[in-house]
C-alpha cells in the first residue's frame, strides 16, 4: 500500500511578519510553493495526499487543488501544532501508512525517490540533512550506530551529531504515532517531537541522509534565501514570447515569461527570472532576483539580490536585498538600505523583539499594498506593513504597522520677498 501524504500547511505563521501571504501559499517563479510540494510529490510517483490547512488559507488551498483527484483538504480548526494536524485527520489516516512533511520546506527531487525506497523495510523513517555549519534545529543523537534521541538547538560547538532532523516522518502504521501523541501531555504545541521521542526511545528508527539543497521558511527574510535556492536549483532559462529591445542585455542563464517587454539600455544579469507581463525600463538593472508578474520596473531602476512581488511598480529606485511582498509602488528616487555602516549582521524586529539574521546585507521586508514616497529611505532590515504609506522624504528606521501613515513635519522659513535690486544681483 502507498503512504498516504500528509502534507502541515495549518501554521499561522507569527514570525512570517510584515507579509499577509499564508507561507504555504507564497509564490515563486508565478506558482505558490506548495503547488511546487505537490507538483514534486506526483513526479516522484507519490499517491494520495491530504493537506492539512487553517482557516484563513483553506479555501485558496482548496482551489488550488481542486482538479487534483489524489488530493484532500482538511482544516485544522486551531493552530495548536502538528500533534493536532495529525489528530484532525485520524479517521482518514488510522491503521495506513503515513509520510508527514512540512509544507514549506524545499528540498531536492532525490529526498522523496530516496524516501520510497526506503519505506519498504516498514520501520519508522526520518529523514535528516546533513549540514557542514550550525543551524538553530534539532539534532539527531546516536548511540553507535542507533538513534536515541534528538536534541533541539544545542548551540554552536555542541553538536552531537552533523544531522539536522527534516519534517519528512514516515510512520508504517499512523496509529502507532497517533496513539503516542495521545499519550503525551505538554503545555506546548510540541506534543509531536515528544511522541516522536518517545518512539525513538522504544523501538529502532530509521534515518534516511540527505546532502542535497535543503531551505527551511520561516522568518520574514527567508524569502532571499527562497530567491538563492529557486534561482541555483530550479530555474530553467527561456524567453516565452518576450520583447527584448536591440539595445537591450539579457543573459542566457535568464527566464523572460510570455508577455513581458525590455527596453533598450536594460541589463538583466543571471540567474534572474521575469515573470509574466512585466516591464523592465530603460537603464534598468536587474541582478539575481525573482521578478513575479505584472510588475513595473521603471527607468533607471536597480534590483539587486531581492524579491519583487506581483503588480509593484519602481520608478528610478534601488532596490537591495530586500522583499517586496505585492502591490507595492515606490515613488522615484526612494531607496532601501541594505549595509549596515559597520558592517555588522543586520537584525529584524519579530514579535517585540530583534532577531539577528546572519545577514550581512539586508534591505526592506515591504508587505502588500504599502506606497512609499518619492525620495524616502529605508534602513536596513525595517520592516513595513500591509497597507503603510510612507511619505516623501521619510528616513524610515524602525518597523511601522500595519495600515499606518508616516510623514515629515516639515517647517518652510520665509524671510520675506526679494527686493528689486536684490533679484537684479541674482
């Protein structure tokens, strides 16, 4: 029998602030990143599936997949974890073979065929990544050869193993891990990793080794290493029906979607993608970005590094390093920071605290629909709102809210009016 699929897109995302896009349902290259998951299951001859939602991202997954006939949508009423998840579809899952996985990670194709192979010696299986620098994950434990334990962020130096745990959980019987998360008790949403634990402690599990690309999402600024990752790994060049001006440079390692138009004196360097329908300007430069459809990306315009949403329209900006979530205008001549001035790892407030990012160079993290005036500045790492608007001329420095206007007071001096022998002088 197949394992059923049970894919986690139900989490509400806390540290996913500024942006409104369910994370499951954020798109690159034009398609939202679970339809890659999905997409990535039936190539690597996967069969049914079950997608565990929230409330809020329901009804569009449930869209998404409607002409898939292998493929379920359940809701998972309170986003108290993947113990719940697993719990809210246990009629459909009980007694079957089971894979759990992450919505939202991204791995290579080689992970799930690997995975199948496997599963035939009806053990438990997890998969890990096997990683060469430290990652705040959990980290297997053996004993020998045998595994008996993992251990969550242990802190750089104390590894005890160089295999971080991947949510790609294979379960020859769901009741069995069903059966321990019912036992568990926690005043967290962690009941899982415990059942997990549990298990490992009573009977052999498996690990399956991975050493292939590997992308975790979940903060704000992952989305970069998103844009790294599908760029490197996924990008297939091409020009479907574009318009390329004869003054106009675009790389081979480029993907031009149908509909879109470059004007003469625009450089587009590889690896990029454009999506469909967009408009590169003249004297625009575009470096190794995603470029999502219908966007505007006018003259004289640098994008570097980033990640620009649906219908966001630049005009004479510089754009860094930096998210721009949907529908977001910039004015002519606003930019974003995105080097600290001493060079040190730029941070992002998350949840009323400063969260270091490991990145050197960050820009902006600009949700849907917000406006930024002509000639405004924003620092590196500032986060800012659906529906913000920042006024011209603002330096923007710390994150603003939601649906929130910032403007400059600005104070006119008159010294009264030129005499006629003073406008003579001029």
């Amino acid at each position: 029998m197949k394992p059923t699929v049970v894919i986690l897109a139900g989490g509400i995302g806390k540290r996913f602030v500024p942006f409104i896009t369910s994370k499951p349902l954020f798109p690159f290259f034009g398609i939202p990143l679970l339809k890659h998951l999905l997409d990535q299951l039936t190539r690597t001859g996967w069969g049914q599936v079950i997608v565990v939602a929230s409330a809020d991202n329901f009804s569009d997954i449930k869209r998404l997949i409607s002409s898939q006939r292998q493929m379920t949508v359940v809701v998972q009423n309170r986003p108290s974890g993947m113990a719940d998840a697993l719990l809210t579809v246990e009629n459909r899952i009980a007694n079957k073979p089971i894979l759990v996985v992450n919505a939202t990670d991204v791995v290579a194709d080689s992970l799930l065929i690997n995975l199948k192979t496997q599963i035939l010696k009806r053990k438990p299986l997890i998969a890990a990544c096997r990683v060469s620098s430290y990652f705040p994950g959990g980290y297997l434990v053996f004993a020998g050869k045998r595994l008996v334990g993992i251990r969550e962020k242990p802190g750089e130096g104390k590894e005890p193993s160089d295999l971080v745990k991947l949510v790609f959980d294979y379960f020859s019987s769901a009741q069995e891990i069903l059966t321990l998360i019912k036992a568990t008790t926690s005043d967290k949403d962690d009941a899982y990793e415990k059942a997990l634990s549990v298990l490992i402690q009573t009977r052999p599990v498996e690990v399956v080794s991975y050493e292939d690309y590997w992308q975790p999402f979940k903060y704000s600024w992952h989305i970069l290493d998103m844009v790294e990752v599908f760029l490197k790994e996924r990008l297939i060049p091409g020009r479907e029906g574009a318009e390329v001006e004869k003054m106009a440079v675009v790389d081979k390692g480029v993907f031009l979607g149908k509909g879109v138009r470059v004007m003469a004196g625009a450089v587009i360097k590889a690896p990029s993608y454009i999506g469909v329908n967009t408009v590169v300007g003249n004297n625009v430069l575009i470096r190794e970005s995603i470029i999502e459809g219908d966007c505007v990306i006018g003259f004289g315009s640098e994008v570097a590094r980033s990640y620009i949403g649906e219908n966001c329209w630049l005009h004479t900006n510089y754009i860094g390093d930096s998210v721009l979530e949907s529908d977001v205008a910039f004015g002519s001549g606003a930019v974003t920071g995105n080097f600290r001035l001493d060079g040190k790892e730029v941070g992002v407030d998350v949840l009323g605290g400063k969260l270091l990012t490991s990145k050197i160079k960050l820009g902006a993290l600009v949700a849907k629909g917000v406006k930024v005036g002509v000639n405004a500045s924003l620092m590196p790492g500032v986060s800012l709102g659906t529906m913000a608007m920042i006024g011209p001329g603002t330096l923007v420095k710390e994150p603003i809210l939601a649906n929130t206007r910032v403007f400059v007071k600005q104070t006119l001096l008159s010294k009264g009016r030129l005499s006629e022998k003073d406008d003579k002088k001029r």
